[in-house]
C-alpha cells in the first residue's frame, strides 16, 4: 500500500530495460526493486497526480544511478 506500487513499479521498469539492454543480470531485477523500496520513504499515500509522478521520476532517477554506479557487480 502507500507509495510503494509506485516505487516497485518505476524501479522495476528501469531493472527491465536494463536487463534487456544486457546491464545487469535477469536476478538483479528484484536488487534494484528492493534498493529503490528500501531508499525511498513509504510514509503515506500520494495524494495527487503530480505526487505520482514526482516520485515515479525520483524512484527512476535513483534507480537509474543505483544500476549506473555498479552497486550490482558481484
């Protein structure tokens, strides 16, 4: 509930692209879902439209960095 639809839904996005463009590994989808989960504040709900999507850009710009800076890299 709260935010994290939003959250699971714009990390995972990003993870997919990644994983098609070869980036990461297919098991690493589910490390950039739980990253951006656990980076992001689920306190509540959005309350608006432009909430939504506030946070959907901040959750794919911190996922996007998260991927970028080689934090998946065994």
């Amino acid at each position: 509930g709260g935010a994290a639809p939003c959250i699971l839904n714009a990390a995972n996005e990003i993870a997919v692209a990644a994983f098609l463009r070869e980036q990461i590994l297919f098991t690493d989808i589910a490390r950039v879902v739980e990253h951006s989960l656990a980076q992001s504040s689920l306190s509540g709900c959005p309350n608006t439209l432009d909430d939504c999507l506030q946070l959907d850009n901040e959750v794919r710009r911190r996922a996007t960095e998260f991927i970028r800076a080689g934090s998946l890299k065994t």
